[in-house]
C-alpha cells in the first residue's frame, strides 16, 4: 500500500536499521516518527535512573539519525499512549499506524486497545516481529502446545525448519509528514539530583543504535572467540555488554544471531572447536532472552506470581534490616557485597553475578522474590521486565527446570569460582584490599593477626556475617517444610469444599513492596501534570512496611549433611521467628486493592503452566535492622498485578483498563494485523 502519511510509533525499538515498522512506513509514503513517554502506564515498574539516563541518549541519537535521513522524531509525554496517538493522528492527517511488537502484558493489552480505537475511527493499524528470532505462537511442541522448559524450546527454535529472517538495511531516504500542528513536548527524564550521577555512566557507556552496532562488532571479533572459557570471570570484560542495546531495541537479535552464526560457520570450517562452543554458549544467552518473552507472553503474571503454585504458600522473610543491608552491599559476605555495591555504582552486574546476590536474597535471606526483582529493575541500565522475571523465578525454583529452591549456593565457594583472585572483590571492597587471597571470600575465618595486617577489624569497618549458611541452611528446611503443609491444606480446602478453618484464604493481601519502593505523586513539569514517580535512593532508606502479621517462635535443629556445590551443614542453633498463616484480619489491608482468585495446582515435574492461575535465621547486630530484634514471614498469598500504585489517587494503566485481568487470547493481541 502506497499514499498518505503513516505514524511510527517507536517503543522498544529505537533503531533504523532492521525495524520492520519503519520500513512499511517508509513503503507506504510519508511518514511521521513517534515516541510517546508515558511512564505513569508502567506504575510500580515506572523506569529507574540509569534506564532513563540511557533512554535520554538513544532517543537523542535516533533523532539525530531520522533527522538525516530527511525527518525528525517527535516526542510526547501522556499519561496515556493511546490517546496521545488519536491526537497526533488527528493533527496530521495520518492514516495508517505501524508499530513493532511487544511482548509483557501491560504493552499486549496496550497495543490491542490501540488496534481496537484506531481501527475503530478508521484508521489502519499493523504491527511486526522486530523483537525476536521467532514470534512465541510460532515455537510450539508436536501437540501445538508452548514449551515448559528451556532446553526444549531452545532446541525446537534451533531446528525450525526456516531460519530467522536477516536483518534489513536502513532506508536510504524518509519522507516526512506534515508535523506544523504536531509540535514536540520536551521530555524530562532526570532531576537535578540525579545528573551528577549520570554524568559518571557517559565515562563507561555510549547508547545509540550505531553505537550498540560497534559494540556488537567489537564483540563478534574479540572476546566472542574465548567466550566459553572466559565468560565466568567476574572481573573481566569478556562478555558481549549487549544487553541494554537489546533492552531498548538499539540492537536486531537477528543481526546479533546471523553475525555469531557465521562466525560459528567460519571456525566450523577452521576446525576451531573453542570457537564453536563459544558461539553455541552465546547463542544460549541470546536463547534465554527469546524464552523470557516467550514465558511472558504465554503466562502473562510470570512477573508477580510463581509460575509453580505452591510457593504461593512459601513463608517469605519481611525483615527491614535484611533488605537493606543486602541492597547497600553489608551483609558479610564479599562476593555479594562486591556485587551489590558495583550494581549500586555502576547500573551493571555480570550474569554470574547476578545469580549470585540473587540466590543469596532468596535463599540466605528469604526476601520476597518480587523485592529483589523490583530493586534490579530499579538500579540496572539492561532493567527488562521478562527477563528479570524469568530470573528471579529461576532463582526462587518457580520454574519446572529452575535451580533448587532447597540448595543454598556458598557466596564463599562461588567467590573462588567466579574471582580466583579476589581481584573484583578487592576493586568494589576497599576495605577488604589488603586481605590475601587466602582469605578474601571469607575474612571472618582469618587469623587476628592477618586482619590486622590488613587493617580489617570485623564488626566495624567490615560487617560480619549477617547470618551463617549453615542456619539459613536450616531455616530454609524448616520454611519448605511449611510451605508444604500450607499446600496440602489448601488442596484439602479445594477438594473437600472446606472454605474455614484451615486458615486459608484466596483473599489473602499480597506481600507489599517495601515502601521506598512504593510510587509517590508529585507535579509533572508539563502542565502540572500529577505523575508517578519512584523515590530516589538518595541515601538507601529501610524501607517502611505495611502490613502486619501474628508471630510465633520456631524451634531449634542441629543436624549436619553436604550437597554439592554447596555447603549445608545446619549445626546452628538459631531464633527463629515465622508468621502464621494470617486470617484477613490479621491484616493491614493497603485500601483499594483486592485478591484474584487463584488456584492450586498439584506439584509434578511434568506440571502443565497453561493451567496455572494463581501463586506467586540468625541474629542481628543493630546495624542491621532497624528494629533490631527478629523479622517476620508471610506467604505471598494471591497477587495482585503489581503495577498498582501504593497511593489511593493514582492508577496504573492495567487498572484503568480492567479488560487486561480476565482470561483473553493473549496471541491474538500481539500478531500481526
């Protein structure tokens, strides 16, 4: 189709190169580049500050590149994207819209309100596959079913009978529209507290889509070669950095596929079997980020729930002083320490290290997955809802080929095989420099004398373990112990028709967000706008809590075992403390938000996701917890979605769309048409 004048409606695609959408606009005739910012639509999940610094660049740069090719990018800013489209439809006469897919929830039910509306008022709509290698209704088992597990869906989107399509070159030439009664709104994406800051990440990063292309080329022909053997060190730049260019669309997974697939061919042919096995373990990363979208899209609350039902039931750790501590990289352990603080530093965390203060928040601690994915989704500069759902529920054994929830990972066994050398820990641990090797992952087993040497005085200018792996050992046997029982219950419930007594309840409040995290209104500058916005961690506040839950005391247990990989010894006496089940009114219900019926599958390795729709220690020192005497537990109970805000006068845009909650063809909303 020919003529008139058509919207691109750029998101998550922020290139010109390969972008399908771009491409059928420029086909079509004249076309009018879009980009709407709407972040009061995202609500808990509104972008941190690193995720903003970079959007502020790579829009700067696609600017800068349509404005060669014979156009300009115009910018919105809107509590509602929708609408925003209708009006810049409206004031340049457009009459097609051309938009690139998307594939969490909130943007599915976005872009099929958008397909509707428009459509209704005559306008053309269609949409494309910029995003992936295969679209997720294409990558089926032999019964037509989605895949549950990652090997099996990796291995049929391997042997598709039809490649990936390759890249498209950028179009040589745009015609603009006419855009006189469509004028720009400037977008603001930081205050003047945060520049200081942001000013550092220009030192380390460059956004734009020809610079994430750079990246990608220096990648393919330097540290792609040795990837294999490389890839775990956590201290050394062998890995691709790719990730925020494929966040934000600046980069074509397919042009990153077919480039390493001819390097693979090339040292194929070479007889390079390091070369090969390189590409195959990169190819496996670029794999994981097509079955993140492929989980959201096929289970849309993958975000907020566990995809595996009973860890509905599973009696989460709500400590203040934990959180806090695991966040501003305390806890005792330097590995994870190390980590958090280049995170907090930097926006950036290596894969390996990721898993590691992951699991160390699930695990040790028994934090709220939820909590942990929300502060990642914060503080990284690659920050991807799918994918960091899909990690944190590998983490917290949510999945059927997740890593065992009842195996605790030694920080100390994984810091000697991801930093031999301690030479992360030491550049993100000053205090920790001068340590020998010897002891650098674990200084509490250090001599006096060393620690003195070293200038280290644990307890002071080093925290000492916020609580042993052999008690988290321990409390965790004790916390799946529980969770079991609960399960069973709840079954009974469902399968005998007991609605009372066992103190179970589908109405159950969700874990809350801890309050730093929690949205906050304040005026937009753009016509006193009322906007959503995070709370800055300007100096890593304790968060503050809302809901409340009945204690008891737990019991003590010595016993001792070894698994591998891991050590387990539970010789530890402790005071534990756990919530009991709570009745609603034991709770301190957030006003306006409600529970969604869920239900309760039965637990087997074979489980079937599609019919799943609901589910999702030692003592302190003072320093570590703001109320300096025990933490509680709750279940995580029926989940609301999590984009509803903390404060009673905002919504998010699921909420004000409420046909997102209820049981809809979810591929429908996302093909092309």
């Amino acid at each position: 189709m020919t003529g008139g004048c058509s919207i691109v409606w750029f998101r998550r695609d922020l290139r010109v190169e390969d972008n399908p959408a771009l491409a059928a606009g420029v086909r079509s005739g004249k076309v009018i580049p879009v980009f709407i910012w709407a972040p009061e639509e995202e609500g808990h999940y509104y972008p941190g500050r690193v995720s903003r610094w970079w959007l502020k660049q790579s829009l700067s740069l696609l600017d800068s590149s349509l404005k060669n090719l014979g156009t300009s990018l115009i910018t919105k800013r809107s509590s509602d994207s929708v609408s925003s489209l209708l009006d810049v439809i409206k004031s340049t006469g457009a009459t097609q819209l051309f938009f690139n897919h998307l594939y969490d929830p909130l943007s599915l039910v976005r872009d099929h309100r958008a397909k509707e509306i428009l459509s209704e008022n005559g306008i053309i709509v269609r949409s494309f596959n910029a995003d992936l290698l295969y679209e997720p209704w294409e990558v089926l088992d032999d019964e037509g079913r989605p895949f549950t597990t990652f090997a099996a869906f990796w291995e049929r989107c391997l042997s598709m009978p039809y490649d990936p399509e390759p890249p498209q070159l950028p179009p040589k030439r745009i015609i603009s529209g006419d855009v006189s009664k469509c004028p720009s709104d400037t977008l603001v994406f930081e205050n003047e507290s945060e520049k200081g800051s942001n000013a550092l990440l220009s030192r380390a990063w460059t956004p734009g889509w020809s610079n994430g292309n750079k990246a990608l080329t220096a990648f393919i022909n330097g540290p792609l070669l040795h990837y294999s053997i490389n890839r775990r060190k956590a201290d050394s730049a062998t890995t691709s950095f790719l990730s925020p260019h494929l966040h934000f669309g600046e980069v074509s997974v397919r042009k990153v596929f077919h480039q390493a697939r001819i390097k693979q061919i090339l040292w194929a042919n070479e007889g390079n079997k390091s070369g090969e096995e390189s590409v195959n373990l990169f190819l496996k990363s670029i794999g994981l980020r097509e079955y993140s979208r492929y989980m959201s899209f096929n289970h849309p609350y993958s975000h907020e729930r566990p995809l595996l039902g009973h860890l509905k039931f599973f009696p989460w750790v709500i400590d203040e002083g934990y959180f806090k501590v695991w966040r501003q990289g305390r806890t005792g352990y330097p590995l994870v320490d190390a980590g958090m603080r280049e995170l907090w530093a930097t926006g950036w965390l290596h894969d390996r290290i990721r898993v590691v203060v992951s699991s160390f928040f699930v695990k040790v601690l028994q934090l709220p997955w939820r909590w942990g994915m929300k502060y990642f989704w914060d503080t990284l500069l690659d920050a991807d809802l799918e994918s960091d759902a899909l990690g944190w529920q590998y983490i917290s054994g949510s999945l059927p080929d997740s890593h065992e929830l009842e195996r605790i990972d030694n920080p100390q066994i994984e810091g000697y095989k991801f930093d031999p050398n301690g030479e992360y820990v030491r550049r993100w641990l000053p205090e920790l420099s001068r340590l020998p090797t010897e002891w650098i992952h674990h200084p509490w087993n250090a001599p006096e004398f060393v620690l003195q040497a070293a200038g280290i005085e644990l307890g002071s200018n080093y925290p000492l373990p916020i609580v042993k792996i052999d008690t988290a050992q321990t409390r965790l046997q004790q916390a799946l112990t529980q969770m079991w029982q609960h399960e069973a219950n709840s079954r009974a419930v469902l399968e005998n028709g007991i609605e009372e007594g066992l103190g179970d309840s589908t109405d159950d409040t969700p874990i809350a967000f801890p309050q730093d995290m929690q949205m906050e209104t304040e005026q937009d500058n753009l016509g006193n706008r009322v906007t959503t916005t995070i709370r800055h961690y300007e100096d890593q506040m304790v968060p503050s809590l809302t809901v409340t839950t009945s204690l008891f005391r737990g019991t003590e247990q010595e016993e001792e075992e070894e698994e591998e990989s891991s050590t387990d010894h539970r010789n530890g006496g402790h005071d534990d403390r756990r919530a009991e089940v709570p009745d609603d009114d034991d709770m301190n219900l957030e006003s306006g938000r409600e529970g969604i019926q869920s239900v309760i599958p039965q637990f087997n390795n074979q489980i079937d996701l599609r019919n799943i729709n609901g589910g999702g220690g030692g003592s302190h020192s003072p320093a570590e917890s703001s109320s300096g005497t025990s933490f509680r537990r709750e279940r995580d109970g029926v989940m609301v979605p999590v984009w509803s805000p903390g404060n009673s006068d905002t919504s998010s845009y699921l909420q004000r769309h409420p046909q997102s909650h209820q049981v809809i063809n979810w591929r429908q909303l996302s093909q092309t048409g």
